[in-house]
C-alpha cells in the first residue's frame, strides 16, 4: 500500500504499542471496519412503537398481488 510516511509512522507507533506488526494491526482494523459496514446495513433499531408497528408488518404481510403469483408461477432459471 502506498500511504504517505507520516501516516506509515502513525500506523507503526500504534501497532507496536499493541504488540502487533503494521500487517496484522492493518487487517484487524480493517476486519473491523469491514464488519461495522456490514452491520450498518444489517442492524437497525426501533423505538417500542415501531418496533411493535414493523413486527406487525411481518406478521401480517399483504395478500399476493398478481406480479408476485405470475413470478412465483414461473419455472426457475436453474432448473431449466
């Protein structure tokens, strides 16, 4: 990777004070990082009355519409 030196040393100093070489402290921030991103798109938190409001929703779905049954009807492409 190429990163400016004073960035290089920033890395560095804090890698060594966790005991950890640059590519290890590297790949743990950026595991890190790269579960918080996923996490943001997968986790989300309600107030009580819209949690109750969006268990409802699943609960209860709307009845199937006639685009739904004419795609549930169709034969999948991987079983052609």
């Amino acid at each position: 990777m190429r990163i400016e030196a004073s960035t290089r040393a920033l890395i560095d100093e804090a890698a060594t004070l966790l005991g950890k070489t640059r590519t290890d402290f590297m790949i743990d921030v950026a595991r890190r990082q790269a579960i918080d991103v996923l996490l943001d798109q997968r986790l989300f938190v309600l107030e009580t009355g819209a949690y109750d409001a969006f268990v409802q929703a699943l609960d209860n779905p709307p009845a199937p519409g006639p685009k739904l049954k004419r795609l549930m009807a169709r034969k999948p492409v991987w079983e052609a």
